[in-house]
C-alpha cells in the first residue's frame, strides 16, 4: 500500500526528484572547505551561476571552470586565506559536467598589529 505525502504518493515524489535531476548539467564539487569557506566559494563561482542558464555549451563551461581556481583565490580572501593551493579538474558523467576543486585554504593570515589613521 503507497501511503500519500502532503498530497503527492512516494512515487509521484521519485518521479519529480528523478526529472530535476535529469536536468542537471553542471555539478560542482568542492572538497577541503567548511561550511562557510564553502559557502562564500561557490557564491563566487561563475560557474554556479550559469547553471542554469540556456546558453550554457561545453565551450562556456570550459572558460567559466577557468576561472575557478581565481574566484576561489578571491573568495577566501576575506576569511584571511590568502595562499590557497587549489586543483581543479573538469569530466564528464554522462551528460553531465563534473567540476571538481580539491582545496587547501593554505595558513590564515594572522594580523598582529593594526594601524588606522
């Protein structure tokens, strides 16, 4: 017996969670940050971005995921990471684009001394 959630059976459900991700063409993965690094990172990331837009070929992908290392570089900048070592790798599953970044946010910064005039 399938028993009804919020209106919608179990199946239903599978089905409409199957089709969102059959429309997926982009799927980026970032390893070696928490939670906030991570988030402010794939806020920068042009390529999170375009996602979703229409326009988005193999080319574009190709030149957004470019400029990932770059982008990461900057986004941990405000949290005092300024020498980051980032390895970026782009495949394909299926017809699917993997953007993988393996971080190391590298040492913080420690500011010892402030001088504002």
């Amino acid at each position: 017996m399938i028993r009804k959630i919020a209106g919608a059976s179990p199946l239903v459900l599978l089905l409409l969670l199957g089709t969102a991700r059959a429309d997926e063409r982009v799927r980026i993965e970032i390893d070696g940050l928490e939670r906030d690094l991570r988030r402010n990172v794939l806020a920068s990331l042009s390529l999170e971005d375009a996602r979703d837009d229409d326009d988005l070929n193999e080319e574009r992908i190709r030149r957004l995921h470019a400029r990932g290392e770059e982008e990461i570089a900057t986004a941990l900048e405000p949290f005092g990471y300024y020498r980051p070592d980032v390895q970026a790798s782009l495949s394909r599953d299926g017809e699917v684009w993997v953007a993988r970044y393996d971080v190391d946010p590298g040492p913080p910064l420690k500011v010892e001394s402030l001088d504002v005039r």
